[in-house]
C-alpha cells in the first residue's frame, strides 16, 4: 500500500510538470495532447475488444465515436490555448478536476463508510461528498485569488464539474468492470493506464466550460 503511493506520488508529480510546460508553451499541450490521445484510444479500444468481442460492428461504433469524441475535446483545448485568457480558464477547470479526485481520494480513504454504487466498489459515499468539497473549494479560493470578489455562483461552477467527473469515472469504471479489467493499462506507476488518470476529466472539462459559459 505505502508503495504504491509512493509511485502515486511520484508519478502525480511528474504529470504535475508536464502539465506546467503544457501551460507555458503551446506546442507542450499540442505533444501532450497527442500523447494522450493515441494511448486513450488504444486503451479504450482495448476495452471494447473484450466486452464486445462478439460484436464487432459495435465494437467499430463504439471505437469510432470514442476517436470523434477525443478529437473534439482536443481540438477545443488548442483553440483555447490561443488566447492566455481562455487558457487560464480551461487550466482552471483542470485543476477543478484534479481537486475532484484528490477530494475523492482523501476522503474515501480515512472516512471509508458506505458505497456509492455496485458499478465501481471502491467508490464511496464520503468520496463523493469529498469531491464536491474540494472542488467548490478550489474555485472560490481560486476565483476570489483573480477577482478579489465572491460570487456564490462559482459554487455551482466547481460543484457540476465534480459531478461530470464522477459521471465520467463512473462511466469507465462500468467499461472496466464489464471487461474484467483492474485498470485501462500500465503506463503511469500507481496509477494504472492513461484512461484511468483521465476518466473522469473527459467529461468533466466540457460540462465544467459549459457550466462556465451559462453561468458568466
């Protein structure tokens, strides 16, 4: 257990990095993204292979729609990037994200109790609440940090895009548990596979840019 977190850890920190570069310069989030993209899809359709090895025109749907998918989340983070504004708000429901998990993380840990749902076991009902903790906590603190105002609407913000994280995370944990799957892959030590790292922020990046777009 310890050791693996320590791989948790470490590896957190190295994703931590590129993610810095990935700000800073363009062209580190258009590799970054590529990267990504390219080991999702082998992933998932790795996935697909074994839950509808039976079926193979569905499994060609589904693959497809997974590729169509990932090219449109991409595209839209480049064409954010263009400009350091909406940069800054994309990286900022990023870290949104990242909160949701690392909330969900401490607090199924040490808080443990009842589960959330038979489709993921690990999940908790005090995970969640934790989610949504850290996640509504971060974006007051961060959009007080740049407007030096509160607004309870950026409440709502940090609270959907938990939720779109845990739809997400939930989603790929139903896609594994119907592969018989533990994790996506094994690229990231402590981690699993690339799938597993980004589950959750597939959807909650988009509906967290939405949320954003309704609300200001």
């Amino acid at each position: 257990m310890i050791k693996n977190l320590k791989k948790r850890i470490i590896t957190s920190f190295v994703l931590s990095l590129f993610l810095f570069f990935a700000f800073i310069n363009n062209y580190a989030l258009a590799y970054l993204l590529m990267i990504l993209s390219v080991f999702s899809i082998i992933e998932f359709a790795g996935m697909t292979k074994i839950f509808l090895k039976k079926n193979k025109a569905s499994q060609l749907l589904f693959n497809l729609i997974f590729i169509f998918y990932i090219f449109c989340f991409s595209t839209i983070i480049l064409t954010l990037s263009l400009s350091l504004s909406t940069k800054m708000l994309f990286f900022l429901i990023l870290l949104i994200c990242i909160a949701s998990d690392v909330g969900g993380f401490v607090f199924g840990k040490s808080l443990k109790g009842p589960k959330l749902t038979k489709i993921s076991p690990n999940k908790t009902i005090s995970g969640a609440v934790g989610s949504l903790i850290f996640s509504s906590g971060l974006t007051i603190i961060f959009i007080y940090f740049f407007t030096k105002t509160f607004d309870p609407k950026v409440l709502i913000i940090g609270l959907v895009t938990s939720l779109g994280c845990q739809i997400g995370d939930l989603f790929f944990s139903f896609l594994k548990r119907k592969s018989s799957l533990k994790d996506t892959g094994s690229l990231l030590p402590g981690h699993g596979g690339i799938l597993d790292r980004i589950d959750g922020i597939l959807l909650g990046i988009p509906v967290g840019l939405l949320s954003l777009l309704v609300i200001y």
